[in-house]
C-alpha cells in the first residue's frame, strides 16, 4: 500500500485525476468570485424594479 503512487494504475491515470482536480478547483473559485460581486457591489449599481405607487388611506 505504501508503494501504491510507484502502481501502473497511477502511472496511467494520474493526469486525468491532476485535470479533475484543477476542474474542480477553477469551479470553486468561479462560484466565489460571483458570491463576493454580488455581496460586496455598490448599491448604487443595483438596477431597482418598478416599484407601484404608494396609496394614502384607504383604497377607494
């Protein structure tokens, strides 16, 4: 078991599992760089939906 990286098995996959984990890791990283522009974006920025008017009293 100690020897299993020195395996045929690794020798002939262990690129594919390298370009998994890269995979992998550039998906984490994209889904926080979305997470922290739309926490940290300028309000200013934000488009603000139509909003209906505000009614006094009651509605007639």
């Amino acid at each position: 078991m100690r020897d299993d990286f020195h395996s045929q098995a690794w020798a002939e996959n262990h690129r594919q599992l390298s370009t998994a984990i890269h995979k992998l890791g550039r998906s984490v990283f994209a889904v926080f760089e979305k997470l922290q522009a739309l926490q940290f974006d300028a309000p200013w920025r934000v488009r603000q939906t139509k909003r209906e008017k505000a009614t006094c009293g009651p509605a007639a």
